[in-house]
C-alpha cells in the first residue's frame, strides 16, 4: 500500500497530499465516508484544516488508491509561534 505524502508549496497557499495504493473507493462514496456516523476519522479530518481557513478534499478509484489534499493559506497567523521539531520519526 506504501502510502506517499507530498508538499507543495504555492505563492497563496501549502498543500499537504497523501496518495496510496490501497482498495480506493468510488468518488460518488466520498461524502459518505465522512459522515459523523462512520466515525471520527474524515469528519475530524476536515474540521482541523478549517480552523485555519483551509480544507480537505478527498477522492478515490476502485482498485487503484486513495488520495487526500489539505490546502492551508500561506499567511502568517498572529499568537506565539510553534516550534517544529527538526527530526521527524516513522
């Protein structure tokens, strides 16, 4: 299944991506799987990223994987900054 996260970083926006290779799903399911009473996985997936003015699109195809795109807008956010740590493990 070996899942691949990507970044891409656009002039007014950061997109994080995550594709893999698993069973996928028809596109047409989509708003299904994210409904609250399948559970807290893509309902909660899409709230976070629109805390900060971004969002979650997902999309699939029987038999050939899963993708996930979250853009965030590229601007500074006033409050204390986060600090990221420089080693990220597995």
């Amino acid at each position: 299944m070996n899942p691949l996260v990507t970044l891409h970083h656009c002039p007014d926006r950061v997109e994080r991506e995550l594709r893999d290779g698993g069973v996928g799903f028809a596109p047409s399911r989509a708003d299904r799987a994210a409904r609250p009473d399948r559970g807290p996985g893509l309902p909660a997936s899409r709230a976070r990223p629109r805390e900060h003015d971004g969002g979650l699109k997902v999309g699939g195809v029987p038999g050939g994987g899963t993708g996930v795109r979250a853009p965030l807008p590229a601007r500074a956010r006033s409050g204390p900054a986060v600090p990221v740590p420089s080693v990220v493990a597995p």
